[in-house]
C-alpha cells in the first residue's frame, strides 16, 4: 500500500550469528600466522631443534609478532656466566596477520554506509574475548631450554671437564603478552577502519573521514608497495644468486623489517647499528659490511652507497612512490580540498608512518658466554633510528609528495578536453 513503509529488518540475526563469523576470522587469522612463522622458520634451520621444540619456536616468534614479550634466559653451571637478551619483532607475520584480521573485521560490515558505536564496539569486543585465550595459550606454549653448541677448543674441553654444559632458551611474561597483544588487535581493528573506503561509521564521523581515510589508505598502501617491491627483489636474488633457504626465511619472518626502515633511508634518515660475533641476521651483504665493525656504525644511504652505489636508487624510490601515494590520496579525497589541505594531511600521515616504522623495526640481540674468565663467547645485532630525525623528514617529504599529489589530481580532474556547447534551441 502506497505511504507505508517498509517493515525494519531486526538486527538480532547478525548479533546471533556475529559470533560465528569472529571465531571464523580469529582463527584464521592466527592459522596464517602460525603458518608464516613455521616456514620462515623452517627454512631458517629451526626444524631440527631438538626434543620438539619447533612448535615452541612458532609460537614464540607469533608472540612477538604482535607484541609481546619474550625474555631469554641462560645457564651454564657454577662455573660460568651467561646472559641474553632479544628485541625484534618479525614483521612478515605481523603483517599477514593484520591482513587477515583487518579484513575479517571489516567483511560483516561491509555494504553499509553507518554503524553505531556501539555496534562496531561489539564487533571489537568479540574479538577481542576470542583473542585473550589465543595469546594466553601462546604465552604458555614458548618456552623451551636448549643446550648451545660451544664448537671444538678450549670452552668445550672445560664444559665436558667441570660438566658446565651451557643452555639457552627462552619464557614469556603472561601478563605482557596479553596486554600488548590486545593492544595490538585494537591497533590492527582501528587502522583497519581508518584504511577501508567502504567500512562504516557513527554518523557523527562521517564528516571527519575526508580528512583521515584517503591519508590512512595511502600510507598502507605505500608500506605495500615497498614490500612487493622487496619480495621482486628476494625473487631476483634467488634466480641469480642461490641461498633460496635463506631468502626464504628473510621473506617470511622479516622483509618488512628491511623494506621499511629502506623507506625512512630513501627520505634521508639516519640509523645507528652493529653486528658483531660468529651470528647475525640474514640481510643483504652490504649491509652486513656497513653494520660489522667495532664500534656503532652510522647507516644511511651514504655510507651504503660507499659500498654499493645502486642505494642511491633507494632516494629515486621514495621521490616517485611518495608522489604517487599523495596522488593516490588526492583522487579519494573530495573535490573541493585545497592543495595545503593535502600537503597537511600527508605530512601527518607519513611522520606517522614513519614513527611507526622506527618503533617497530628496531632491534637488538646479544648473547654472551664466560667460563672461569677463560673463554667467551658473544655476539651482539643492533640496530635503532635516530628517530624525530627521521620523522621530521617525513612530515616534509608528505608536504612535497602531498602537494604535488593534490596538483597532478586536480590536473587530471580538469585537463580533460572540453565538452561541445550545445546548441540554443
């Protein structure tokens, strides 16, 4: 009948099946990087540890890709000394398991215009209470002891005769693994709202979002962008080079860790590093011969291109994907934004990017072996950014790149050929 409106759809039947839907995408979230980590770490070597403890790695290294914390712990007897310690985070399994989160958060949301707060609170909240008992179970599941191989010489011949067998391994803090993991999921959820064009909003945001989505969406797709560009590069590598099994275990448990912080190289930062001992990460050569020496070494693009000219290609990088990711901002943003408006907004977005990429891409590493002041065994992996440095040349290349951005876009809005007047009738 004409003037009746159609009757509402309750909303209880995706209330009922929304737990359904968060289990499913919970679960297969933790299933991919559970996945990522095993094969990084299998063709790193860690598939022949003794007494089963590779499912324990695994677990430990998803425990630091989302935050939390692993301690090292060392033993070597009354006779000895020992000490560890281990900060890094394998952004590969980081990365694929905010993909496949992000994206199972957004799938029951998408095709609607508003949610309430409430709403997308509940979501949240799902997966979050899915999410506690998954890094609980993980927090318990790595932790493991090894014997360290000390080799042939000297500290083996003492750790037989005063039976000092060194051991090494690793335990998590329970309390901060939770608490750092949930953060990271509300980091993973909200980043994934900010980036999607066509997830919803309380109404009383949607005005906000012209000023932070097309931002958001761009700097994601940038930190993509140089991840494709690395794994093209692993590829090459492999064809031309060999070492596939270390290659491999790069691409899988840490190529966003080089890519990203090449990203804050190409702009003009500095970091600080040092590889020192019979260990280290497996990364390009060059870098590995700018890192290794006896004392904190500065690494830029200057002192990598001392060694390989073809880093300055990394300074070409970031001057064309800069302008594209402000390019790619402009054309979602309205119409009617200024080219200021633009810079701005890229400027903010990129120095957060790249403090972002300097929080998480640092590391640090050091194992240290003493018996009776007689023979040592050390190794040390550091590396830090000099961090308002190298955010502050982010927020100026994001006022170039958006600039230029928001030019190219309104050239390409208005440049093209004009339409023929009709004529009067």
């Amino acid at each position: 009948m004409a003037g009746v409106n159609p009757p509402t759809v309750p909303a209880w039947p995706a209330a009922r099946h929304g737990w359904a839907q968060a289990v499913g995408a919970v679960l297969t979230g933790l299933a991919v990087m559970v996945l990522v980590a095993a094969l990084g770490l299998w063709a790193a070597g860690a598939g022949s540890l003794p007494d089963g403890a590779f499912p324990r790695v695994v677990a430990a290294a998803v425990v630091t890709a989302v935050g939390g914390s692993v301690r090292l712990t060392g033993d070597a007897g009354a006779l000895a000394r020992s000490q560890a310690t281990l900060t890094v985070l394998p952004l590969s399994v980081t990365l694929a398991g905010a993909l496949v989160l992000g994206a199972g958060f957004l799938r029951p949301l998408r095709h609607r215009a508003v949610a309430s707060a409430g709403e997308l609170g509940g979501w949240a909240g799902r997966f979050a209470v899915l999410w506690l008992p998954v890094l609980v179970g993980l927090a318990f599941a790595a932790r493991r002891t090894f014997a360290v191989d000390v080799g042939s010489g000297t500290l083996s011949d003492l750790t037989d005769l005063f039976d000092a067998a060194p051991t090494a391994g690793f335990t998590t803090d329970v309390p901060s693994t939770v608490l750092f993991g949930l953060l990271w999921l509300a980091g993973v959820l909200l980043l994934a709202l900010l980036t999607s064009r066509g997830a919803p909003l309380p109404a009383r945001l949607l005005r906000r979002q012209e000023s932070v989505r097309p931002a958001a969406h761009a700097m994601v797709g940038l930190l993509l962008a140089y991840v494709v560009v690395g794994l093209v590069g692993a590829v090459i590598t492999v064809l031309t080079r060999g070492h596939a099994a270390t290659v491999t275990a790069l691409v899988l448990l840490g190529l966003p860790n080089l890519v990203w912080p090449a990203l804050t190289l190409g702009l003009g930062a500095t970091w600080n590093g040092r590889v020192e001992g019979p260990f280290g990460l497996p990364v390009p050569h060059v870098l590995d011969e700018v890192l290794r020496t006896p004392d904190v070494s500065t690494l830029d693009v200057r002192s990598l291109a001392a060694h390989d000219g073809r880093m300055w290609w990394l300074v070409v990088a970031a001057a064309v994907l800069l302008p594209a990711a402000g390019f790619r901002m402009a054309v979602r943003s309205p119409a009617r934004m200024r080219l200021w408006q633009h810079a701005v907004h890229l400027a903010v977005a990129l120095a957060a990017t790249v403090l972002m990429i300097c929080l998480t891409a640092r590391m640090s590493a050091h194992y240290g072996l003493s018996l009776l002041g007689i023979g040592e065994l050390t190794g040390e992996v550091l590396l830090r950014p000099r961090l308002w440095q190298a955010v502050g040349l982010g927020a100026l290349w994001g006022l170039v790149a958006g600039f230029l951005g928001g030019l190219l876009a309104r050239t390409l809005r208005h440049g093209g050929p004009a339409r023929p007047t009709p004529p009067p009738d």
